[in-house]
C-alpha cells in the first residue's frame, strides 16, 4: 500500500483511473446487452440494425404507436406483429400514414430501403411475429403453377380484390386496393401479415407453393392482353355501363345533331 | 282528291326527278294531296339547289362515303384471311389486344359508318328539302257513324239471343271460367319441387373440414388470430365427381375466421368455436351469392352483390343491407388426431330465403 500511496498523487494516475472505468463499464455494458442481441440474433438481425432501427422508430412512429411500441388509441401495438408486417407496411408507403380515415393508401415511400430492414429488425424484437420471406421463396413464382395459382386466386383473393386484381369497394369508406403495383414480396407479405382490414392467409392453409402460385396469376394479370379492346379497369358492368351511356350515347347525340342540322 | 289527273301525276313525278324550286311548290299546290308546303315558313334555298356546280362536288362526295364503305367490306374480308386469330397488337390508349379482333371490328365499324354518313350527306345536300305540313283528320268520328256502330251492337245482342236465353247464357259462362284450369294446372309439373335438398348440405357429424381448393385437412394452429380459410367438406371431391354439377359445394361452401376467444360476443349455440375458429356458411342469406369479403379488424363479413353485411363476432347477424336472416354457423370441434371437424349438419338451411322454410 505504500507503493501505491507514495504514488497517488503522480500524474499517470487520472489516466489509469480513466482507462480502468471504461474497461468496467464496456465489460458491464457488454453484459448487460448480452441478453437483447441474443433475442435479435434469434430473428437473424444483428444488433446495430436493432439500436439504428430503434433510433428511427423513436423518431418516426412512437408518437402514435406509442414509445414501447404497445399501441394507441390512434395506432395498434406492434408486439408481435413481425418484419414481415413492418417492411410491408412502410415500403408500400402506407406507413407512416399521411392522415387518419377509413384506411392507409398506397403512397410515396419514405425510407430507404436499408432503414425499412433496420426498423422492421428491431420490431421483430419486441415479439415473435412472421418474417420477411426469403428472397428464394418469392422469387419461385417465377416457375409456379399459374392455374393453380388462378384458381386459388378465384377462391381467396377475387371476392375482395376482383376477379383482375383491380381492387374493390368493402364497408364505411374501406376498400381492398389494386394488385397492378405491389412487388411479389409485397403480395407476400400482405398474405402472410393481414393489413389492416385483408385476413391473415397463414402458410399452413395457403402453403407457399400456393403463394408462389397465387403471385404467378397476379404478375401475369398485369400483362394479360384485352381481346375485346378496352379493359376500363376491368370493373366490369359498372364502367362498361359509365362507357356506354356516356361515350357511346354522347357519339350518337353528336351524330344526331350532325343528321338533324341544317346546310347552306 | 287523287292522281286521276295527268298533269297532276307529271308535276309529282318531276319532284323526284331534280325539279326547280318554284316547280316543287307549285306541283304540291296542283296536286293537292298528302302534306303541304308550310305557309308562314321562309324557305331558303341550298347552294346545290342553285349552283349546278356544288350539286356535283354533293353528289362526288356521296359517292366517296359509299366507295369508301364497299372499300373498308373488302378490308374487312382480307383481315379476315390475312391476320392470325392469336396475333396481339398495341394500340395506343386501348393497350395489347386482338389484332383480328380490333381490324374486323374497325373494317365493319368504318364501312357501316360510312354508308350511314353517305345516306344523310345525299339526304341534306340533294333530296328536297321543302317545308311540309300534313294535316291529320280528327280520330273521334262523326255522330252518325257512332250511332250507326251502337245499333249494330244492339242489333247484334238481340240476334243472338244472349239477352233473353238465360240457360246458353249461363252455361257459357261457366265453361268459360274453367278453361283457365288446363292452362294452369300444368304449371305444378314444373320441374322438381324442394323437398329436403335445400334443408340439407354435405356437413355431418365427424366431417372433415379441407381448404379450398388443395383439400388439405386442418389444424386449428394451422389457422392464425385474424386468419380466414375457404373451406368446404373433405368429401366434396368425390360427390362432384359423382354428381358431375356444383350443386353441393354451392350450399356446403364455408369459411373459418379466427379471433381472439375474447372478441366473440355470441355465437348461434354454446361453444360452436374450437378456440376462437369460428365457420360460417358462405352463401348470402340474401340471394345466395358468395360472401367472404371478411373484414378481420370489424370481424365483418361483407355480400358483394348487395352490401349485406354480418358480423361474425356477434352470432353473424346482419348489420347492414337487404339480407333478412343472419349467417348460418356452423358447429366444429377437432377429431382425435387433431383435425377439424363438423359436429353436424347446419341447424337451419343456408342460402336464400324459400316458401316451404319453416326456421
């Protein structure tokens, strides 16, 4: 002790004390965050992505999902909701939504495509929810089975979604959008997660042989080619009718004006 | 009164053959027959009712419309053979469509328009054009005429003897207000009546319940909270096999929702849910379209057709729209490897409303 006595007062010590602090306090950092980048790592993110994930999640959507992501009345919790559900959500641009109605559209997207996985890991970190599909998994629409996939289609997805994908009207001002521009992983996820009003289509009950399938019919729907001319959003009667009365009846009346005028 | 005239018949027959102004006037007033030509209207003469020259270009022009359309006919018989029926070709605001399909329809569309727009063009430019009043008789005839038709009726009663022979009266009478029943009797032939087919589906006790479609047998973890699944009964397959018609998958068709135990406010008869999956017809009480159009945050189940609306959570009565019946529920539980099953038949007919329906 007197070795250390003689010397507590030379100027080396402040360093050494300094050093030895931030040994112990990395050492017990270390520790403590051992147990949090083990649950991050059990949905394969690693723990940058989470804390970057989390800084954007605290400035972006903890004021109406709330700062522990448990909800408001403005917003639902997120525990447990998956990567899957976050990456849809905001790289179809619906999130973070541009006013409160009846349903978040299809709008600009506001995250670069990195921030949307790091938030989407640290949202999976708060519970066990779906995860973004593999890219090899999607990618197998390519070689899918399009009249399975049509007939699946009919089944599960046209009632709401119209027999083209063009989308359709459901109750007080909600509506099923269009499937011209979603992106298969998109198409994906939205079976996977259940966005706002669609039902959830787990893999159990539409295997993702049947997704593949379904994603086939979709992508191939936007390049059918229309035998009888104009598809006017293939609506069906509703703008054929709009069509009809007006195009075609506003000829007709132009027409009879030309029969019914008088020449010089 | 008539064209008994010669000359009268010469001056109407010069009014189809290019006749002058003052000409067509005047062979009205001789002829005196048929419509007149307005008094009190200022009739204005064409350019090709004066100028020889613009009478031609007219009559040229008439002729293009006429040649044009027997051109765009020929177009349309050398599309016909020439273009492939599969050949698809971009046109701009139309897109991707039938090449065959598009030149045909053009060809016959331009010729038929065409000939349409020559007809009125020689119509306006080179048919006459004079102001005509036809003056119409009155309808209501004269005094004696109707006189003379009420004594011919009454005449007619007494001839008959319908008046007076009470007997011949009454018998025709009577034959005549039975021979409706021949004509309506053969109605009750009119294909099968309903008996028990409307009352009853595929579902029995025991029943497996399989996705649409692939007809994979299901768990109840198979299904997630806010899941749905189109399903119908695992024998379906081979009744429509059998039956060779959609008939049973159009009253068995169902789907099962999930929801969290706690959301369920009531259901059609005690714990008809296995753990929160709930299944209900799918066929609209309304007039019996395809409804899943389920809404998982509402729990509402929508109609495309008319907007009927149920809900699931609360027993599926309806909440919006012309269906008068709520949504048939249909009570399962799980078989002892774990699958889901019918506890039996539907309690009440699916589907639409019909006479002999006592629930």
């Amino acid at each position: 002790m007197k070795f250390l006595a003689a010397r507590r007062r030379h100027p080396a010590v402040a360093l050494l004390l300094l050093l030895g602090t931030l040994v112990a306090v990395t050492a017990a950092w270390a520790g403590i965050s051992a147990s949090t980048s083990n649950a991050a790592a059990a949905y394969g993110n690693d723990q940058t992505q989470v804390t970057k994930g989390q800084q954007l999640y605290a400035e972006g959507c903890a004021t109406c999902h709330g700062v522990h992501a448990q909800g408001t009345q403005n917003a639902p919790s997120l525990i447990g909701v998956g990567a899957a559900a976050v990456q849809f959500q905001v790289s179809t641009g619906r999130m973070p939504l541009a006013n409160l109605g009846s349903q978040a559209a299809r709008g600009p997207v506001t995250y670069t495509p990195q921030e949307i996985s790091d938030l989407a890991a640290f949202v999976a970190t708060l519970g066990p929810g779906p995860a973004i599909p593999a890219a090899a998994d999607v990618n197998g629409w390519t070689t899918a089975d399009r009249t399975l996939g049509g007939e699946l289609f009919r089944t599960n997805c046209s009632q709401c979604h119209n027999f083209a994908g063009r989308g359709g009207a459901l109750t007080n001002g909600k509506w099923a959008p269009s499937l011209m521009h979603a992106t298969p992983t998109q198409i994906w996820e939205a079976m996977l997660t259940g966005p706002q009003s669609m039902p959830v289509f787990g893999d159990a009950t539409i295997t993702p042989t049947d997704k593949q399938a379904i994603i086939r019919h979709i992508m191939e729907l936007r390049t059918d080619s229309n035998p009888g001319g104009l598809e006017l959003g293939r609506f069906g009667p509703v703008t054929e009718g709009l069509w009809g009365w007006v195009v075609g009846i506003g000829v007709l009346l132009l027409l009879s004006v030309w029969i019914g005028a008088r020449v010089r | 009164m008539s064209f008994s005239d010669k000359s009268d018949k010469r001056a109407v027959e010069r009014l189809l053959d290019g006749a002058s102004e003052p000409e067509i006037l005047a062979a009205h007033s001789v002829t005196n027959v048929g419509p007149q030509p307005a008094s009190g209207v200022e009739h204005t003469l064409r350019r090709t009712d004066v100028d020889v020259e613009s009478a031609k270009r007219a009559e040229r022009q008439v002729a293009m419309f006429f040649g044009l359309a027997a051109l765009s006919f020929i177009g349309f018989v050398v599309a016909f053979f020439a273009i492939p029926k599969d050949k698809t070709v971009y046109l701009p605001v139309i897109g991707d469509t039938s090449a065959s399909n598009a030149a045909l329809g053009l060809a016959m569309g331009l010729g038929a328009l065409l000939i349409g727009m020559g007809a009125i063009h020689w119509a306006k430019k080179l048919m006459s054009d004079v102001e005509l009043v036809q003056e119409r008789h009155e309808i209501k005839p004269d005094a004696d005429t109707r006189a003379s038709a009420m004594a011919q009726i009454a005449e007619g009663g007494l001839e008959s003897g319908l008046g007076h022979r009470k007997v011949l009266r009454r018998s025709l009478i009577g034959a005549m207000a039975l021979f409706p029943l021949p004509l309506i009797l053969p109605l009750l032939d009119l294909g099968p009546r309903p008996t028990g087919q409307l009352k009853h589906t595929l579902w029995s006790k025991g029943m497996p319940i399989v996705v649409d479609v692939t007809y994979q047998k299901i768990r109840p973890e198979d299904i997630p909270v806010g899941g749905l699944v189109d399903a119908v009964p695992a024998v379906l397959p081979s009744v429509e096999e059998a039956t060779h018609n959609l008939n049973d998958r159009a009253k068995a068709a169902i789907i099962l929702v999930r929801m969290r135990p706690g959301e369920i406010r009531s259901q059609q008869g005690p714990n008809w849910d296995y753990e929160g999956i709930l299944a209900y017809s799918k066929i609209c009480t309304h007039v019996g379209c395809p409804t899943s159009l389920y809404e998982q945050r509402t729990h509402h189940l929508l109609c495309p057709c008319h907007q009927s609306t149920f809900d699931l959570a609360d027993s599926g009565k309806v909440v919006f729209g012309p269906a008068a019946r709520r949504m048939p529920q249909l009570a399962i539980t799980v078989d002892a490897e774990g699958y889901l099953v019918a506890r039996g038949d539907f309690a009440q007919p699916v589907g639409p409303s019909f006479w002999e329906r006592t629930s």
